[in-house]
C-alpha cells in the first residue's frame, strides 16, 4: 500500500530526539517492513540546527510553513515582548495558518497521485488532514496521543481555548478511524464526538531488534561503579515526575552507598535537577548524559538495575502511553512505575514489574528496596516483562493493525 504519513505538528520534529519523533519514525519503519511505500510529510526536521538527524526509512517531504507565516509569529511575538505578555498565542496562531499552507500544497502534489490511506499524527488545530482526505477520496486514519485541547489549555495558557477545543472536536468526529493509544484517549475522542466503533485502541510499541534483553554492550559507556544502578529515561518535564529522584537517591544512599542514578534526557528541569544534587552532595552519585540517539538508549537501558517511571498524579486523566515503559521491559529490566491510566494495562504488578500509588514516596523508596535487596525477582520480573513485550507490544504489530484497519475501510468504501 501507498501511505502518507502527515506529521504538521511543529513541535515535533521528524528527525529529531523527542519521544513522538520516535514514535513517528519507528510505525514508519514497521510500515516498511511489512512491504508498504511510505511518504512523510512533515513541518519540523530538526530541533536543533546542531542536531545530528535521525535516519528515517521513508521518503521525506519537508514543508516548512512560509516566510509570511513565521514573519506572522515574530510579529505578534515582538507585540507580546513589548507588552511584557507571556501566553501562547503567536504558536497558535502560526499553528493555525501553517495549517491552511499545508493542504494547499499536499492537495496540488497529491491530485493525480493519490496514496491508498492517509495516516495522520493528530495536532492542535491540523484540519488538513481531514480535508485533504476528502479532497482525494481516501481514507484518513488519526493517531490521537493526547486530548490536545485539554493539554493545550493546562500546560501552555492558550489564548484561543474554546476555538482549540471546537477544532479538535471537529477533527475527531470526522475521521475514518481513530487510532488512541490508550484507553483513556478512546473515552476522550468518543466524549468529543467520534464514533465509538470508529476508535481503536492501539498502545505504543518498540523495535525488538533494537530494545532487547541481550547485555554483550554493558561495558560501554562511562563508568557506573559496582554499585547498583537506578535509571530513569525520558523528557525532563515535570509532568514525568523527575523531581522526586534527587530525594529518593539521598535517601537510598544510606542503605546502598554504591548506588548510582542515570537521568538519560533533557528538558526544562534539567537545571532544577543539577543544582539539587550538588545541594544534596550527590553530584558523584548523579550521571546527566543529556539528550541522546535513540538507537543509543537501549545500551544504557541494559545497564540499569531498575528503571523508573514516578509519573505524579495529573489534574486530569493520565492518557500517556509511555514509551519508557515498553522499552525499559523490552531491554530484560524490572520497572517500578505509578500506578496510572493505562500503566497496570502494561505492567503487571509482582508478575512484570512494581506498581505503587503515585504522590507516595514511601512507597516508591521500599519498592527500589524491595528489588535492590531480592537479585532473583529482578531477574524474573526482568525475564517476564521483555517476553510479554516482545509478544504483544511491537511497532511491527501496531503497524500490520493500522494497515489491517486501512483495507476495511477501503473495502468498506468500495462497497
């Protein structure tokens, strides 16, 4: 099958370091794996000009937005600068008219050759993909990571959130399917007003030639000690919860004065992050390797002796489907993760990994105890949790269910 893949989300870049840059890339991949031809049209390649681009298995198509709208965005930038206004209107607004730019020129470049299905990665205030469906007469498949209106309106101070809400309500109740990643998000899509048997759950996946239990690398990388190793990967936002790792290495310290803690990413916290292990004396016990290659984090995974996910309670529904998750499993290492939305789904508590009450430290601390005082369950829990990933949560598998979804609709169109 012929596939456009649209990506306008201008702060996902493609080629990128982020986790949806992986996701995009690695369903992209499997995409080609299974034999489909697959073009990605994306807005952002890169987020850094430093970056080193990640390699991607498709045909690209890059289209950036134009010099008026990013002339459109300092503009409105510079009015807020000079008003001393801090909101999130010019990304909306740029949002918005790239918006327009990108089914104008996808709906010229793909008038006479059309793909089978388009697949879409749902973004704030993306109509395109929905219009240039029916512009060609082809089935649009929408990935829905997270009730955009909702995240747009808790974390960035949206200026536009009424016409947020109406346009992500508009796109979801219009879409041929709906793929949600968790089954949280298939209740959001439904409550907006997608059909219930139009929205699909699929859960995020690894590449299990990538992410897998094999350790013939453990010796690469800089030295960890012989002391236990707690590791966290991931965005340092706080809405993952990586401001509880400082307190929790102090306090495991006592016990285990070899430990160290691996904090493999970057974010906004990353400054909060450095300053309170030097104020906490623990900058020897502390390794920041910054934001890193994908292909890199699974060697670092397999070093780990427990891999952490201390997500906090959101104001909410916890929707994520966290990637680190599948790929700490998937790498043979035991988790202990909060007990949120669709992570019990995923990790089985005692059988594949720990789970404790999110906000409850106590609870996280003697669960790193339990596993760090108990070698054997680790590895049992390790052994478990990467054969249930490998069997049921790969890119290959999501990807043969997309395709699988993209012929009954055709099927169901050409009837």
């Amino acid at each position: 099958m012929n596939i456009l893949y649209l990506c306008a989300d201008l702060g996902i870049p493609v080629l990128g370091r982020k986790g949806a840059s992986v996701h995009v890339r690695e369903l992209v991949a499997a995409f080609g794996r299974a034999g489909h031809s697959v073009l990605v049209a994306g807005s952002l390649l890169c987020k850094s000009p430093w970056e080193e681009p990640a390699e991607l298995e498709a045909r690209l198509l890059h289209i950036p937005p134009t010099p008026e709208t990013t002339a459109a965005f300092y503009a409105l930038k510079e009015f807020n600068d000079t008003l001393g206004v801090e909101d999130s209107l010019p990304g909306e607004m740029r949002r918005i008219l790239y918006n327009q730019e990108v089914l104008a020129q996808l709906v010229r470049r793909f008038d006479n050759h059309r793909p089978d299905f388009i697949y879409e990665r749902a973004s704030l205030y993306s109509t395109a993909g929905i219009q240039l469906a029916r512009a060609l007469d082809r089935p649009l498949i929408l990935e829905l990571n997270s009730p955009l209106a909702v995240e747009q309106a808790t974390y960035r101070q949206t200026g536009l959130g009424k016409l947020a809400a109406r346009a992500e309500s508009w796109i979801l109740s219009r879409a041929d399917a709906v793929v949600a990643v968790s089954s949280s998000l298939r209740s959001y899509a439904v409550s907006l007003g997608a059909a219930p048997d139009r929205v699909h759950v699929v859960p995020n996946g690894v590449n299990p030639e990538l992410f897998h239990p094999d350790a013939s690398d453990l010796n690469t990388g800089p030295d960890l000690g012989v002391g236990p190793v707690l590791g966290f990967v991931g965005g340092l936002s706080p809405w993952h919860g990586v401001e509880v790792l400082p307190a929790l290495l102090e306090r495991l310290i006592g016990r285990y004065p070899d430990i160290r803690l691996v904090i493999a990413g970057d974010g906004p916290l990353r400054g909060d992050l450095e300053r309170e292990a030097r104020e906490r004396g623990l900058e020897r016990s502390i390794v920041f390797t910054g934001a890193l290659p994908h292909e890199e984090i699974p060697a670092w995974i397999r070093r780990f002796d427990i891999a952490l996910a201390p997500y906090p309670r959101p104001k909410h529904d916890f929707y994520f489907s966290p990637l680190k998750i599948f790929e700490y499993m998937a790498c043979g290492v035991p988790v202990v993760a909060a007990g949120l939305g669709q992570i019990p789904d995923i990790v089985r508590d005692g059988e594949t990994g720990l789970l404790y009450p999110p906000d409850k430290p106590g609870v996280l601390l003697a669960a790193c105890e339990r596993l760090l005082d108990e070698p054997r369950l680790r590895e049992s829990l390790g052994r478990a949790a990467a054969k249930d990933i490998r069997a049921n949560y790969t890119w290959n598998r999501n990807a043969e269910r997309v395709t699988d979804l993209a012929r009954a609709l055709a099927a169901r169109d050409a009837g």
